[in-house]
C-alpha cells in the first residue's frame, strides 16, 4: 500500500498494480491497436495502389504513429488514465499525487513506451518495473505517474482522534510550515493505530514522533502534555488552518470528529496519561445540563392589585 499526503494531513492510500496486472493489460491495449492497425494499413493499401514507392512508405510510417502511438496517447488523456486493457484490469494512471494525469503525462509515457515496449518487446519496461519499489517503467518516472489499482476491497474508515478539550488551540501559534509530509503521515498512522499498540511501545513511539515534530516546528513540545494528546493537538491544529483556508470563517478541521466525540459520537479517545492538567476544567467533555426546577410563577394576592409597582399609602 503506497500513502500519499494531501495539504489536510489525509492519506490516500493507493495500490500500485504488479507487473503481471499491467504486463496484462498491455498486451490487451497491443492487440487492440495492431488490430486497428492491421485494417486501417489495408484500407490504406488499397487506396494508395497508384503513389509510388517513396510516399507509399511516408504513408505507412505516418500511419504507424499515429495508430500505435497517437492513438494510445489520446484514449489515455480523455479517459484520464485508463485504457481498454487497464480498464479490463481495474487499473488506471494517475500523478504522483495521486490526481488525473493530463496531455502531457500521457505524451511522455507514450514516447518512451514506444523505445520500451515496442522496440524491445517490453523487456526494458519489465526490468525498470521490478527494479521500481511501486513498480513504475521508465515512462512512468520521466512523466511522474504512477499505475495504481481501482478495483481494491474497501476497508474501514480510519478516523483520527480529536485532541483533549483542554489542548484545542493551545497551539495555534505553531509554524507547521516546516513539517515534511512523510512525518505527517507517520503522525497520522499511529495516532489512527495507538489503541492497537502495547502501552510501552506506543509511548516509546508517540515520544519519538514529538519530538521529531518539535523539531521540525522550532517549538519544544510542552512536558505537561502527554506525547500522543500533543500529537493530536498538532494534527487538529493543522487540520483547522488549511480547513479556515479553504472555507471562509470555517473552524472544523477537514476530516476530525468533533472535539470530546470518537468517531461515531461516543465518548472520545483516551490517550495515555492525558488527564486533565492543574487548573484545567475537569470532568467530561460535554458537561451536563443542570437540573431545571419546575416551579410556578408567583401569582399577586387579591389584596395587593395589580403589579404595578405602585404602593398605596397606608
């Protein structure tokens, strides 16, 4: 499972395809275009029988591009990514951060797929695909795309945890401009995961990750707050700027329960050692309404008139 980072902190996880998926459905998109190719050449020879042999053979190159080549590369970039073959197999071509390619991507992949694929029947492009770590060939890297999976069982929605009610905005005056992505999806995958972990393994981690974010922020993290509620504070705090961003006046964070709910409305998570400091409101995070006291009105005696405000002499 390759994660990508968006600009709220939210993973997407996408599936790079194996090679014996994509080695599939090259071979289907292959068949398709020599087929197409085998009728348009003879369509063309029967029409051309009087041209001599210099244009027959400017013909049959032209006819070659742009059947094996600009054919593949605009049914890429109007499908956005996904060919017949790698329709058949539920695959489709995405960028690097995971969003449609365009002209270009394709343009790219098709040049290179023409030196890789063709002229050397698909060796070069297997190799580059088992040396890759995600499985890319040599157009994918020049045109920074990458082949992923669409048809992948759903899982469970994973939720991160909103921070304790006493830290929601503590640290507003954070720079978080200097946090890589890969540290906020390691921030991300273990507050997602911490309830999941041994109580030792999950501190000794949750204390790595502060301070690696500390780190990165200029600002040391605060010793009377537990590592894994700072990590959460931090999240939520970055959530609710690029949420502010993104919608004028918002103050919910993309993609957080609400503060003091778990992920479906119950009571919210409990983080190791995250008691209430000195000082701060105890108790749940939503308090309790007080009692109301059903009592009556008072009514004026019949001696005393009106209410008015207006007393009689005596």
């Amino acid at each position: 499972m390759n994660e990508l980072v968006t600009g709220e902190a939210v993973a997407l996880e996408l599936r790079p395809a194996k090679l014996p998926s994509r080695a599939l459905a090259v071979v289907i998109d292959l068949v398709v275009a020599f087929t197409v190719y085998i009728v348009v050449t003879m369509g063309i020879v029967a029409s051309t029988a009087s041209l001599d042999e210099a244009a027959a053979a400017a013909v049959a190159v032209a006819t070659f591009v742009l059947v094996l080549v600009g054919v593949p590369i605009a049914v890429e970039t109007l499908s956005h990514g996904r060919s017949l073959g790698k329709l058949a197999c539920g695959l489709r071509v995405v960028r690097d951060d995971g969003g449609p390619i365009r002209f270009r991507h394709a343009l790219v992949r098709g040049a290179v797929g023409v030196v890789e694929i063709l002229m050397t029947f698909g060796v070069v492009a297997c190799i580059a695909s088992l040396v890759s770590e995600r499985g890319r060939r040599l157009g994918d890297v020049f045109a920074g795309t990458l082949v992923v999976r669409e048809r992948v069982p759903a899982g469970p929605a994973r939720f991160v945890p909103p921070p304790p009610p006493w830290l929601v905005g503590r640290f507003a005056g954070l720079d978080l401009s200097g946090v890589p992505d890969g540290l906020w999806l390691a921030v991300r995958s273990y507050l997602t995961r911490m309830g999941q972990l041994d109580p030792q393994v999950g501190w000794a981690m949750a204390e790595r990750l502060a301070g690696d974010l500390a780190a990165c922020t200029g600002a040391p993290a605060p010793r009377d707050v537990p590592p894994a509620a700072y990590l959460a504070a931090v999240v939520h705090e970055r959530q609710s700027r690029d949420a502010q961003r993104a919608f004028s006046g918002g103050a919910v964070g993309v993609g957080v329960a609400p503060v003091g709910t778990g992920p479906v409305g119950g009571p919210g998570p409990v983080y190791p050692g995250a008691g209430a400091p000195v000082g701060a409101p105890a108790g749940p995070a939503v308090a309790a309404a007080p009692p109301t006291l059903d009592v009556a009105p008072a009514r004026p005696r019949e001696d005393e008139g009106p209410g008015t405000g207006f007393v009689p002499p005596a």
